[in-house]
C-alpha cells in the first residue's frame, strides 16, 4: 500500500498545472463513491473563470506539500460532461460527520477524516470522533476499511469493536 493522506491534505488544496507551474484551481470537496470508498475526484474551483469543475482521481500526477499536482488546466472537467460519474454525483455522499455504529447498533460517533492511498485513492482508514461520554480517554477511533460492513447515505456499519479496534489517546499520558 502506498502513502496515505488525510482528507485535509486533499481538500480545500491549491491544484498546480506542471506545465505553468501555477495554480488553476482550488479543491472544494471529494466525489466519494459510497459504493467501494473510493475518491473518484474533486469538486474544485476553476481559478480562471470561478466556475465549478471536476478534477479526476487519475488526472493527479502527485500530492505535495504546495497541493494536487496535474499537467496543466485542461484536464479540469465540467461536471456535465462526466457522464460516468453522474450517479455517483447526484448521490452527494458525504463521508466527514457520518455516524458510525457498529453491527450490534451501539452508536460509536461520528466520521471526523478519513485517510485515502494516493495511487488509487480508495479510503483506508476512516477515524471517528467517539461521544464524551464514551470515550474518557478523548481518543478518536481508527477504523480500517476491512472492518466496514455497510455504507449508507445515513450510516457507516463496521464490526464490533471488541474484535480489532484500537483507540489511540489524543494526548499522551503523563508520566511523572
């Protein structure tokens, strides 16, 4: 598997043309396919014309600390002109703030990023904020992609905890 990034490093990012060496473009949010997690593009800010348009998964030559990296302003895409992602896009799916309970509905909390492999860009990782109350230990859930069960447009099911999960402190204790 090759490097993950969390959503924040994709999203709301400078898009670079290699071939100007410049900006075109800013991303705005993530065209999610619910279906198998996979990031099929970005919605993104044209920043010529302001117009909304489409920057493909495939069209994204690296991920750098300055932003996404394509060849030039051309491989933006209207989003009318995609035809094979019109289903995909009408469903609006959103994966940040989704509840996630688990198979014997316990309620866990809610998606709070999510971590994708930057050569294929399928999510890996989704972490979740847990309730205060749950979670003393303030940590955030990390749920592997492997412990999904069912993706909807209300919810993400996964496994019960107690058979793999790992919460991981936000802080380090203290030690004397």
């Amino acid at each position: 598997m090759g490097m993950l990034q969390l959503s924040g490093s994709l999203v709301g990012r400078r898009v670079m043309s290699l071939r100007t060496g410049g900006q075109v473009a800013t991303t705005q949010g993530a065209i999610i396919n619910p279906n198998n997690l996979k990031l099929e593009g970005f919605y993104c800010q044209d920043s010529l014309t302001k117009k909304r348009v489409v920057l493909l998964y495939q069209d994204i030559r690296d991920v750098v600390n300055q932003g996404l990296v394509i060849n030039d302003h051309d491989v933006l895409a209207d989003p009318e002109e995609l035809i094979r992602l019109k289903d995909i896009m009408a469903l609006h799916f959103e994966l940040l703030d989704k509840p996630v309970i688990t198979v014997s509905k316990h309620k866990i909390g809610k998606v709070s990023d999510y971590a994708a492999e930057i050569e294929t860009m399928f999510v890996q990782k989704i972490y979740v904020t847990q309730s205060i109350l749950k979670s003393l230990s303030g940590g955030n859930l990390s749920v592997d992609r492997s412990q999904i069960v069912e993706i909807t447009n209300r919810k993400i099911v996964i496994n019960d905890l107690l058979e793999t999960a790992k919460v991981a402190p936000a802080v380090a204790p203290l030690t004397n």
